[in-house]
C-alpha cells in the first residue's frame, strides 16, 4: 500500500491498485491503515476519511451524509464494494444511495439510535441551558464540554464534536428500507457501541441483507476476525 492524495488535495488514501475494487472506511478516530491487514488482501483503497489520519479536518460540523456527498467524488469509479467499521459503516449506508455498488459491508454500526433513559434535569442540561441564556460563556462550556462524553468526544476538536454528536444521534430507521444495494451486516457478540440487537434491527429493515454475528468478539473486530471479515467481502 503506497500513500496517496486524493484530487481534492485534502484527503489522503492508502491504495494498492490503480483501479481498486473495494474502497474501506475506518471507524471515529481511525484511519486507513486500521485495514492494512485485510485491505492486503483486494484490489483497494483505504481513505482517511476528512478530519483523521492525514486528511485535513472540515472548519465546520458535518453529517454523515455530507461525508457520503463529499467521498463520493473521490472514490474511484471502479470500486464496486464499499466496507465500512462505525463511523464508516454509517457513510457507506449513504454511499449506497448515490451509487449502484455491487454491495456494501457494513461492520460494527449504530444504524439505529438506541432510546437512552435521561435525566431531564442533568447538571450538563442545565448548564447548556445556562450557556444559551449567556450565564456561561461559550469559550468555558467548550471546557465545561470536555469534561462530558466519551474519550472520543474528549479528544476530538470543536468541530469533530459537533460531528461525532450528529452521528451518534444519527438514526438510518428511515433510510434502510430504501437501499437498493446488498448489505452484509458484521457485528461482535459483546459489541456495547453498537450491539447485535442494533444490527438485528437494521438486518429486518434492509430488503436485501444478511447479518453475521462474530462470536466472543466486539467492537474492535478489524484484526481479531480479520479471516471471516474477509471471507464475507469476498462472497
């Protein structure tokens, strides 16, 4: 796999091949080389989706259908197979419907936004509300921001955390009854990001689907299941 920079001159790729038949896409905070040990194996191109690796970040919040509509004009047109982890899975759903692929493989996905029992009166609640009224500056509830969330809200900037909270309060429920492609969908058996009962869901909404369990695995199955991962993109 050699590095390359993509015809916007923003986005980098580790390809294989100069007409690659699979394009990956890495989870939050991933990269193309997350693949390396599978992407060996095909024809490929593996993207540093806008924002990590050594593609240059978006000044600006972003949904995942943008990163579709953007990624679509730099994806190769002889990529036939669009593979996906999280984050990456979520885009190749929108892939989906802008291109007829052969089929898509969606790996460890919160397609469905799972209902969170919440406290309405959490003290973060109350203090965005008191950010809104201008009791709190905007500069100290960035800090006040950080201190909330998931290592990888944590660590991501500004921009990425308004990202990352757009897709995670993304849900396809309306959209996977209208793709046209075939989808494997992969999840582990402990994934707690995005559990099987996530991908079970999505399995009955998509027409034309099939959901492989990994037994024993979870979220971060790209190495650990590698071998059946690469038996289901190439069947």
């Amino acid at each position: 796999m050699i590095t390359k920079i993509l015809s916007d001159n923003l986005t980098y790729a580790q390809v294989n091949s100069e007409n690659p038949k699979i394009c990956f896409l890495h989870g939050w905070g991933g990269q193309g080389n997350d693949w390396k040990n599978i992407s060996k194996e095909f024809e490929c191109i593996a993207i540093d989706i806008p924002g990590f690796g050594k593609s240059v970040p978006f000044e600006q919040s972003l949904t995942p259908e943008f990163y579709a509509d953007y990624l679509d004009d730099l994806i190769p047109n002889s990529v036939e197979i669009v593979v996906g982890h999280s984050f990456g899975g979520i885009i190749a759903v929108h892939l989906s419907l802008l291109k007829n692929y052969k089929k898509i493989v969606v790996i460890g996905s919160p397609l469905i936004r799972s209902p969170l029992a919440e406290n309405p009166f959490s003290l973060f609640k109350i203090l965005k509300f008191m950010n809104k009224l201008n009791i709190i500056s905007d500069n100290k509830f960035e800090k006040i921001k950080k201190n909330y969330g998931s290592d990888d809200y944590r660590n991501a900037n500004k921009y990425l955390r308004d990202t990352l909270v757009k897709s995670v309060n993304h849900d396809l429920t309306k959209i996977l009854p209208k793709i046209n492609t075939f989808v494997d969908l992969i999840y582990g058996e402990y994934d707690l990001i995005a559990p099987v009962e996530n991908g079970a869901i999505a399995n009955n909404l998509i027409p034309n689907s099939e959901l492989t369990i990994l037994p024993k695995d979870n979220h971060f199955c790209l190495n650990t299941s590698k071998e059946k991962i690469i038996e289901i993109i190439n069947k």
